[in-house]
C-alpha cells in the first residue's frame, strides 16, 4: 500500500550516499550510461544499460521529451573593489527583456545602480583560451516568492544579453559537480549539459534525463516502433529547491512550459489506443501532468506550472519514466516515489548505491515502468 505525503517525513526521503558516486563527468559517449530497471507491478529491480532501452520498451509506447535550451547562465563577475561576485541569471523580466532577475553571491555588499564587470569569457581551457570582457548594471532588488531576495540586472538591449553570455557565460552546472578553476572545461560542459535536441532557449538547469540520449538511441527506437515528441519546459532553480518544511507543505517556483496541438494530439491518440507514454524527465512529467489532469491532454504555449507531484498523486498521462537519480530531501525524489511507490523506490536506490550507480546530473539513468 502506497503512503500519502502526510505519511512520509523529511527524513524518508534521505538516503546515504558516498561522495565518489557523485559523477563529475559525463560518461565518453552519451549513451554510455547504466541504466536501472525498475518494474513497479512486480516490483522487480534490474541492472541494465541505457543501450538496451528500446529493447526493454514496446512498439507503440510513445516517449515523450524536453527541448528546452540551457543558457549559459552562470557568470563570475567583479565589483570594481576588485571583489568578485558569482551570478546564475534566472529569467528574463517580462516588461525589460534587457533585464534578468538573478541570484548573486554575495549579494549583500552590492549597491543599486553600479557596473559589474564580466571577464571570464573563455572559450576553453588552455593557453590558447581568449578572454572578453562586458559590464553588467545593478537596477535594483526584489524579493521573491521563496523570500530569498534577488537581484534585477540590466544588460542594457535585449540582444546583448546572450551576446553576454556568448562571450562570458559558464555552463549552470550544479554545485556538487566540481570545477578547480571556474573556466576548466567551459566548452566541454556547454556541449555536454545539452541534450542532442534542445532547441528553446530558456533553462538554468538541464533536464538530466535526457542527456543519456544518442542519434543512435532516436534510430533504435525508431526501428522499433517507438513515437518521440517533444514538449518544452524551461527548467528554473526552483525544481532544485531543496524541502525546508515539510513533504506535505513544501511548494515550487512557477516555470514556464509550452505542448503544442500537434504533440497533444498524438499523445490524446496513443492514450485512446491504450498505448503507453512515457515521460523523459521529471520536467516532461510535470508538464504532462499540469496540463493533462482531465485525462487529456490540452496544448499550452508559455503557460505556468508549479505544480508539485507528491505521494498521493494521481497520474493521468504518464505511464512510465525514465530519469536519473535525485538528491536526497528534493521535490524530484519525492516525484520519484510517488510514480514508482516509496518503498520501491528508496530499495531501488538502495540497491544503485550498493552496485555503485553514478548519480544526479552526470550519472546513470532508472528506467521505472
């Protein structure tokens, strides 16, 4: 029997973790990953690779994934005391598209209307690496839904905002990936902490899941009769907020997520046909879920969502996900167990610990069916 939320604590949903299973790198070919077969009926556990996926799926199943668009959006930057100052832009102001909202470390120190410099612009790591630099200005603070106060930055022209971030931005990666010098490998992970089909600019955060896919992946599935389409949900530092309250209570910052008619309509076929969707993502599951809870799904462009998948919840879309393996005390754990059972779920991870899985963005995939 399933637990509710208000059945479950903070402390369910922590589980031990050595710190050398953390991934630093992303395995030499993207579907060189293992990958976790969970089976939630039998409640069987499986050791696998990603490679097998399109055999370990039906013909007819009908995957669904995110081409959302990371931005460069992480960028070390100084105060002209020479102080520097770590930026992660998180979305464009909706009047000033010249301004981002953002969060700054630290961000105390820093005084409405003066310039920041950016001058870590390197292309890769090396003697050869070229360095640009760009200015930035503080307009003002604000703060935001979590009461975290946030800064507001002004770029000036809207173009010149990701001409910025051409020239300065970092890849977003998590703080438990490490970097010994902030630049190192800044080609490297702006191409690896990308699917092989984002198209939407938008995401502070990759949607993991997806980053084990491969051309040759799209080809086994095809040939073996397995539907990809694609919705869109720009991931923002929300969906990584760790719980402070409670299971129960805890809420998430609103992203923005787009299903046009042509996706929505396959997906409402395959289910009327009784053919299985699954879901690449914790992100493409929230998106579905949002708009899907009349047991269709209705197209949306540049919606919100915020909803917050919990023990209890009932699916209406998604009948299978594939995902990688979450941070203990997350929303996304908690999504986790609520698709695949609680206790399915913490033995599962129990068991990838033991067979020494490679976790969160970088690592390994689970496959929950």
């Amino acid at each position: 029997m399933d637990l509710s939320s208000t059945q479950l604590s903070l402390e369910d949903f922590e589980y031990y973790l050595p710190e050398e299973l953390i991934a630093q790198e992303p395995p030499s070919v993207r579907h060189g990953s293992r990958l976790l077969g969970v089976n939630r009926a039998s409640g069987a556990i499986e050791d696998r690779l990603f490679t097998d996926l399109p055999d370990l799926l039906s013909p007819g199943d009908l995957i669904v994934i995110n081409d959302t668009r990371v931005i460069p959006a992480r960028l070390l930057a100084h105060r002209q005391t020479g102080a520097q100052v770590e930026i992660l832009l998180l979305r464009p102001e909706a009047a000033q598209p010249g301004v981002w909202l953002a969060m700054a470390t630290p961000l105390r120190k820093l005084k409405q209307g003066e310039q920041l410099s950016l001058s870590s612009g390197l292309t890769a790591a090396g003697a050869d690496a070229q360095s640009t630099e760009s200015t930035v200005t503080v307009r003002g603070f604000v703060n935001a839904e979590d009461g975290q106060r946030r800064v507001l930055l002004d770029f000036g022209a809207q173009e010149n905002v990701y001409k910025t971030l051409s020239g300065s931005g970092l890849a977003p990666l998590p703080p438990y990936i490490k970097r010994s010098q902030p630049v190192q490998l800044r080609a490297a992970d702006l191409e690896r902490y990308q699917t092989i089909f984002a198209e939407a600019p938008g995401a502070v955060a990759a949607p993991t899941a997806g980053l084990h896919f491969s051309e040759t992946i799209f080809e086994r599935l095809a040939n073996r009769g397995i539907e990809v389409q694609k919705i869109t949900l720009h991931v923002g530092p929300g969906t990584f907020k760790p719980i402070t309250t409670t299971v129960a209570q805890h809420s998430i910052e609103p992203e923005r997520y787009s299903i046009t008619e042509e996706t929505a309509q396959s997906i409402n076929a395959a289910l009327s046909a009784g053919r299985r969707v699954l879901a690449v993502g914790t992100t493409s599951c929230r998106a579905l879920e949002t708009a899907g809870r009349s047991g269709r799904i209705e197209p949306q462009i540049d919606a919100q969502t915020r909803l917050y998948i919990k023990p209890g919840f009932e699916f209406k879309i998604v009948g299978g996900l594939i995902t990688n393996f979450h941070l203990s005390r997350s929303s996304l754990l908690v999504l986790v167990s609520a698709f695949g059972g609680y206790e399915l779920i913490m033995r599962a991870y129990k068991h990838a610990v033991a067979e020494r899985y490679r976790f969160f963005s970088y690592g390994d995939a689970m496959l929950i069916t």
